[in-house]
C-alpha cells in the first residue's frame, strides 16, 4: 500500500491544476479546524478543492507540501490500515517535510472505515489544515460535519449561482450598464431559468443535458434514498419526488399527497411520506420552506412551501414546471437566498408573500416575486402581499423582484424596492437587508 499511496501522490504532483470558475463560496483556509465542505452530487466540491490547491501553489507553498486523495480511486482499498501507510508513503517520498507543515485535501474520506479516528489523529497531533468533501450514501456530507463534532467547521456548495453561470460562460457579471449588455444578461438568464446551474451541464446540447440530469437525480434516488434507507417502494418514492418537483415553490401537503397516493393505488403511509420529506432534504435534492410562526411548534408543525435543488433538473423531470415561469424564479431566489446564508420563511395569513428572512429572532425583511406587474390584478394582489408584510412585522423597506420591471413608482406610502431578476441575482451591496 505505501507504493500505491506513492504513485498516487506522484500523479497529483504531474497533474496540471487549473483555477476553473472562481465561485462565489470563498472556502475558509485560516482556521485550525478541519474544513467540511458540504452539498449535493454534482454540484463541484471536488473541483473547488483542487481550486483550494492552486490559490495554495499560486502563494508560494510548493506543491511537495500539499496532499491529495481521492479515496473513491478504485485501487485503494476499503481497509483500516491504509491510512498509516499514506503517512509512511509521504515520509518515505519527503523525509525532509514534517506533517505537520503539509495541507491534506481528502474527497470522499468516510468511503474508507475509521476514518474519523484518522482524522482526530491527524488533527490533533499533526496538521490543522485539513479540508474535507464527501456525499456518498454511505454517510451524508452532513453528517460527516456532525461525526467530528467540534472540529470542523462546515460550508455548502450549491449547483452555480447566475453570476457563477455567467463567469463560466465567458461573461464579466459587472458589466452591466450598456443596452447590448443588458440584453446578453437577460437571454442568458432565460437559459439559466431553464438549464439551471449544474457545471457539467452547461455548453452542452438540450438532449445531452437532460439525460447528464436524470442520471443525476437516478443517482441519488437510488444511492442516497433506495440503498441507505433500504426502501422497497421504488415507485411510489419515484412518484413523490416526481410530485414535488413538479410542484415547486407551492405548498406540499403530506396528508394531501397520501390521499393522492392512495387513490392511484399505492400502498403507503404517512410516516413514510414524512420520512421522504427529510431524507430528500439531507440529500440536498428538495428543501422546506416553512411558514413564519411566533410559537416553534407551530412553525414546526404548520406548512411548508417545497424547492428544488436547480430549475434545471426540475425542468428535466417535468413540463409542467418548466412552462410555469414565476415558480421556477421563485425557486430562484430561494436558492440564491440559501446561498447567501440567510435564515427565511414564507408569510401567510390573509395574504401571502413569498420569502422573510429572520435575522437574531426578528424579521428585518420582506421579499414578493412575480413574473411582472403589467396585469393590474396581480399588481394588487402582490403589491398587497408584501405590504402586508411590512406592516405585520414593522419593516421600513421591502424588496419585489420581476422578470424585467424596475424603478416603478407604487402606491402608497411604503417603500418598495422593485428590481428585475438578473439585477437581483448580481447585485454585490445586498444594502436592503444587510446583516453587517
């Protein structure tokens, strides 16, 4: 095993590292805990390490000091003991670089068993730069977070961001301020409305993005949810997530979805459906939003508005959802407020407004999205959503985000802040509901 860990290390070395797409996640490197970066399949974690390798190199430290494995290569093998012997294959390569000065970059660690006792070793007697991914269905990303309980700290990566989808395409987000830049931003945040975010989906053609999609949303039915949980019920766990997707942005009913289940024959119960509902949310395949309560239990037990974790892997599993355009900006935002770190809840009572964000235990802000304001009764009805809002919980300002409106005087005494999606989505000052 010290041979294989020495050509594996020798073939990190060779390797040519590329900065790629810079993403809007700025990874922690200063800290002397262990670094988890979590998030669903697909969605970059081991390309951001690598990233995390070249802003090393590019600093100075010599490439001899940094270790990479990906312990997903199939000519490791899954045994405890291989973990002393990637040290002895390091000492052996370097004798003259202590571990302690090294930067370990592991993908994928928890494939291999002990490795938390590794990595408590590791971290307490040798290095505290150490940076971990991982989403196999083995152990979920979170959970490795939750097995080294007071030594990591973690971070989440989501499919890109629209002005991470922009940079990849060649675009500078900043610019911004002639009509034929505006007008490139606005087309292609049509097509990040319908491709979505996932990095190996962009450039490609609609048929090859679609399949690169399914198999991505088959992999995680079948890996994260059917084998970790040992369902049996294929179908009708095939039938919720198909259900849930299609139904994004709106609220999901679990008794609603067992009386539907039920009546096309399926055999079911509501223990499960609730089941679903979590393990798809640590999956990071569908998030609940909940609706804004004073009492925990209620907010714990009331409803919930369902996202999907990219409008392009939505749009792959369902036409309906793809035809309905304010929903998938909806989920938009959402995700991009996810992003952002923000802790958010939906209003409803006698009117409806689609995102609050709370911030220490008091709403500081109030957000609407719809597609336009040119229908004068979906004008009205969303203007009065939101000032709704801001009355309940004493807001000076809110926010409501269209596909193209913007600057659009509105009545009454409020101060609204109407921004066009793409301006949203790129907008850096974020003033309107700073947390600094």
């Amino acid at each position: 095993m010290i041979e294989l860990f020495k050509t594996i290390h020798a073939e990190f070395l060779e390797e040519v590292l590329k900065p790629g797409t810079r993403r809007d996640m700025e990874p922690i490197m200063d800290v002397p805990s262990i670094v988890t970066i979590i998030g669903g399949r697909r969605t970059g974690k081991t390309t951001l390490l690598k990233q995390m390798i070249h802003k090393l190199v590019e600093g100075g430290t010599p490439k001899e000091h940094i270790v990479y494995i990906n312990f997903e290569d199939e000519r490791i093998p899954r045994e405890t003991g291989i973990f002393q012997d990637l040290l002895d294959a390091r000492a052996e390569m370097f004798p003259g670089i202590p571990i302690a000065t090294c930067w370990f970059f592991f993908d994928e660690i928890h494939e291999i068993p002990g490795w938390e006792l590794f990595l408590r070793r590791l971290h307490e007697n040798y290095s505290s730069n150490i940076f971990l991914t991982g989403s196999s269905s083995k152990l979920l990303s979170k959970e490795i977070a939750t097995t080294l309980r007071g030594r990591t700290i973690s971070q989440e990566l989501y499919p890109f961001s629209f002005r991470e989808f922009l940079i990849h395409k060649g675009y500078d987000p900043e610019k911004q301020h002639t009509t034929r830049e505006k007008a490139a931003i606005r087309n292609e945040l049509r097509n990040y409305l319908r491709e979505g975010g996932y990095p190996e989906t962009i450039g490609q053609s609609y048929s090859v993005k679609t399949k690169i999609l399914r198999s991505y949303l088959d992999v995680m039915i079948f890996r994260d949810l059917i084998e970790r949980h040992q369902i049996t019920n294929h179908h009708v766990l095939r039938q919720y997530i198909k259900k849930m997707l299609a139904n994004t942005a709106r609220e999901a009913s679990v008794h609603k979805t067992f009386q539907e289940l039920k009546s096309q024959g399926h055999k079911v119960s509501k223990d499960l459906l609730y089941n679903f509902q979590v393990w798809c949310e640590e999956i990071y395949l569908l998030f609940q939003l909940p609706q804004y309560h004073g009492s925990l239990v209620k907010q714990q037990s009331g409803s919930k508005k369902i996202y999907g974790i990219d409008t392009g892997l939505i749009n792959s599993t369902s036409f309906r959802a793809s035809q309905d355009l304010g929903r998938m900006m909806e989920n938009l935002v959402f995700l991009e407020l996810k992003r952002r770190g923000l802790d958010v809840f939906y209003n409803k009572e006698e009117m409806e407004c689609d995102f609050l964000i709370r911030h220490k235990e008091r709403i500081i802000h109030a957000i609407q999205v719809t597609c336009t304001l040119s229908d004068e009764a979906v004008r009205k009805r969303e203007i009065a959503g939101l000032v709704h809002a801001m009355n309940k919980y004493k807001l000076d300002t809110g926010t409501l985000i269209t596909m193209s409106d913007e600057r659009i005087t509105l009545p009454g005494t409020h101060q609204i802040q109407v921004w066009p999606l793409w301006k949203w989505l790129l907008n850096t000052h974020r003033e309107y509901y700073s947390l600094s």
